[in-house]
C-alpha cells in the first residue's frame, strides 16, 4: 500500500509592509525594531505575529470565533474590549484582549507571547496599542 503524500508545507511567514499594515482590521503601533509578519490563516480567519528579530511579541487573531481566554487572570472590560490581568512583580499587564464586532472579523483576539523581562513589558505594551478599525 502506498504511502499518502505529506500535505504541502505552510508558506513561510511574510513580513507585512506599512501599506499592508494599514490594511488590517485593526490599528496597532509597531516601534522601531518590531515588524509583523503573516501567520496560518485558515477558513475566514487570519492571524498575524508581532516580533523582534526572532522572538515573538504578539499574536493577534481576527475571525469569527478566537479561543480566548487563553491566560488565567481577572477579567476587566474597558474601553470596548474583554482583557485578562494578571499581577507580576508587583506589575499589573493585561496579557490578552477581546474585541468583539458586528461586522467581520466578529473577534480579534491578542494575546501576549511567552517571553519574559523586557521583552514582555514591549510585548504588553504593543497589545494595548490594538484597536479595531
């Protein structure tokens, strides 16, 4: 019996210029030395990574159901979206947040990747500067 062939690999990710940035259902605030790039998209779902060289920031999801929450924390809605809190170091970051739409993307869903110190603290602060269009 034959073997089924390995379905096609992912295109490798690509990194989204100023142009295709505005184009996002969502603002965001890149600081220099950040870029975002294209991530698995899927049926009537996007999702994109926001990194620093190799390392991971964000995620942002956008589509018609996320899977949020992802982190354990207090709940706090604000400012028309859902955001999960968590105290570290004495330090309150808001890891993960979601807004939800009338009109597609139903949700967009960010969420802080596992990285620590400083690269954390940037990583928090790029996820608050989300806002849908």
């Amino acid at each position: 019996m034959a073997a089924e062939p390995a379905p096609p690999a992912p295109p490798p990710p690509t990194v989204l210029n100023t142009a295709a940035v505005a184009a996002l259902p969502f603002r965001v605030d890149l600081p220099a030395g950040v870029q975002m790039t294209t991530g698995r998209p899927g049926p009537n779902f996007n999702v994109w990574t926001i990194r620093k060289g190799e390392t991971s920031l964000v995620m942002i999801y956008a589509g018609p159901g996320s899977q949020f929450p992802i982190y354990d924390g207090q709940m706090v809605n604000a400012g028309g979206r859902s955001s999960i809190v968590v105290t570290e170091n004495n330090q309150r970051l808001a890891l993960e947040h979601l807004f939800q739409r009338t009109t597609a993307p139903a949700e967009i869903h960010v969420w802080v990747a596992s990285v620590d110190g400083e690269d954390r603290i940037l990583a928090e602060r790029i996820a608050q500067t989300v806002d849908p269009k």
